[in-house]
C-alpha cells in the first residue's frame, strides 16, 4: 500500500487555509496545519475556523510562527506545502505595521522556501499570492505578463514572496506555484473584508460605508474556487508559474449591494466616505493561463457565493 501523502497548510487556522484543510483532508491526505493565530482579528473567529477540523482522524494542529519556529521537522514531512500564511490587508500595511508585513509576508516565505529547499521531499510548494501585485491600471483584464507595480505596502511584500518562490524555483528547483488570488469570499471570511462587512451591517440594520462611489470593480472568487486551484496545482506541471485566479464575477461595489439587497430581501442603507490610501480602483483577471495549466474553472457565481456567505454569517451571529 502508498504511504499516505503529506500537506502542511501554513496559514491553517485563517480563512482559506482552514477550508483547504478540510479538503484535503477528504481527498485523503494527513494534513499538518500550521498558525501563529496573528492578532490581526480575534483568535476566537481563527479557533471557530478550526472547530471542524480538531480531531479529524489525519489533522495535526501546530502552533507557530513561520518566522522563528525550526521548520524542518514539519518541511521534512511533507509531499506538498501550501503556505497561505500571511499578514493581510491593504489599508492597515502603511505606517509602522509594514514591519509586520515584512515578518509575515517576505522573511516567513523565504524561511520556508529555504527550509524546502535543504530538507526533505517536497513535490510542490503552492504560495497564495494576491492579485493586489498588479496595482492600479486601466489595462484589464490582467493577465499574468501585465506589469506588476503594487499601489500599496500589502502589495509590495506579495510581490516580493512571489519573485522568492519563482527564484527559488529557477535556482535550487524548488516545484511552487504562485496563485494569485482574486478577492476571495465565502463562509469564514475575514471580518476586516468588504462583503463580511457589508452582510453584518445589514443583518444588524446598520448603514454600511462605501469607501469612493462604489463603482470600483473586483473580480471576486468563491473560497471553493480558491481551494480548488491550489489542489489542481498539485498534480498540474506547473512548477515554477504564476497564474491568476479569479472568480469570474467581475461587478462593481454598486452592483454587489444590489445583489446583497436581492438576497437578504431588504434594502441597504449606504454611507460613502473618501477612497482609501491603497485601494486600488479594478481588478479583473484573465485566467485563461489557469485554465490551460490547472485545467481551473471557476464554479460558484457571485449571487450564489453570496447568498451562501450571507447563510453562514447569520448563523455565526445567532450563536
Ligand atoms: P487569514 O488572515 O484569514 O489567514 C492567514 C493566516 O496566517 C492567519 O490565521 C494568521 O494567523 C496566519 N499567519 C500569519 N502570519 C503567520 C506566521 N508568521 N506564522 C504562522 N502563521 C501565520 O487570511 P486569508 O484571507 O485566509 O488569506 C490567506 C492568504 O491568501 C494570505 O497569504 C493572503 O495574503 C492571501 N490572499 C488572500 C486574499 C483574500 O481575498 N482573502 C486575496 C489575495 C491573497
């Protein structure tokens, strides 16, 4: 009989991380998870994302932090690494946090690639990068080849984890796969995201703030979707790329809310205030490359990916 395949999850107890977890967990591998529980939103929300998983037959939790824990016990177990670990967030990345990002961001990456590249066995490392490398362009959709110029601090410590995994790759051989993400939501979002936000101050009769006048677009990917490219990236010859992953709703804030509206059955009352340092004004990513590569197709459409957001929201709350 094989010996059973091996995935730490970095980043295990967040908000893709956990759903990762889970399944890989169902694809039959043992998962090892790995969190610092960062204290950018509560702990208690990260403990509720791993409630389902504590205890699953194949699931080791580890508490620890990518930027000083000895990582070759863990590295060295392991067929697949997918580190999703990082310091979130655009708007908080200014100012004297951006030391965090640098931690979390750049050195926990670079920790880690050094450490798949000394030790061990590792069949692929897929990093969760995010589409804010790109920054602000009129030239959509983007694709992978589009020039990368971060519009902000967030953005800057993506992009320099990425040019590590390409470079580690190209040098020592070392099999990641960047995925860049496109907004992710869905069930366990993080509190400090717009929809999360929006569906709370709606479920509680509050108005919800729009940062400009809501006609920025974002391409917005279900969680599901972003779980299933990191696994088709498994299997996939894709050492060494960088593909974009998107959901295929490309709407703007406008649009959401009205979308909102439909599902929740009421209207929405809305407060606009200044754009925000960072926010970039669309996203909109091409994924043909994924499609190609991954064999990556987006499943879940924005109404569907919101009403199921907006389910489990309401659910959380009453409990
Ligand atoms: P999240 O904050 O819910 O999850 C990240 C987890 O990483 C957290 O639980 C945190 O405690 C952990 N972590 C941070 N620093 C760590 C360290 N030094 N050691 C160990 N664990 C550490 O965020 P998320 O929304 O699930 O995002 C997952 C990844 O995807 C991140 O790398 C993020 O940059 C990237 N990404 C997310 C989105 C999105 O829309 N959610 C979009 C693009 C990219």
């Amino acid at each position: 009989m094989r010996p059973p395949v091996t995935s730490l999850v970095t980043g295990a107890a967040g908000f893709v991380g956990s759903h990762l977890c889970e399944r890989l967990l169902r694809e039959g591998h043992q998962v090892i998870g790995l969190d610092v529980f960062a204290d950018y939103y509560p702990r208690t929300i990260k403990e509720a994302n791993l409630a389902a998983l504590r205890g699953v037959p194949g699931f080791r939790f580890v508490e620890g932090d990518l930027t000083r824990l000895d990582l070759a016990p863990l590295v060295g177990e392991a067929d697949h690494i997918f580190h999703q670990a990082g310091q979130p967030g655009v708007r908080p990345s200014w100012g004297k946090d951006f030391d965090v990002y640098l931690d979390c961001n750049v050195r926990a990456t670079q920790r880690l690639l050094e450490t798949a590249r000394t030790v061990g066995r590792v069949q692929r490392l897929v990093y969760a990068s995010s589409s804010s490398v790109y920054g602000e362009t009129r030239d959509l959709p983007l694709c992978e080849d589009s020039p990368t110029r971060p519009y902000s601090p967030y953005g800057v410590t993506k992009l320099a984890a990425e040019h590590l995994c390409s470079l580690y790759h190209a040098n020592y051989g070392v099999p990641t796969v960047s995925l860049r993400y496109f907004t992710v939501y869905g069930p366990r979002q993080r509190p400090d995201m717009g929809f999360y936000k929006f569906i709370r101050a709606a479920l509680e009769d509050r108005p919800i703030v729009v940062y400009g006048d809501g006609e920025q677009t974002r391409d917005f990917t279900f969680v599901e979707d972003a779980v299933e490219a990191n696994w088709l990236a498994v299997a996939a010859p894709a050492a060494g790329q960088v593909l974009n992953i998107g959901g295929g709703s490309r709407v703007s804030v406008n649009q959401v809310l009205a979308t909102l509206e439909e599902v929740l059955g009421r209207p929405i009352r809305r407060e606009h205030q200044p754009p925000q340092a960072g926010d970039v004004s669309h996203t909109w990513a091409d994924t043909r490359r994924a499609k190609e590569v991954l064999g990556f197709a987006p499943k879940v459409a924005l109404r569907e990916g919101l009403a199921r957001e907006v389910a489990w929201l309401k659910e959380t709350l009453e409990r």
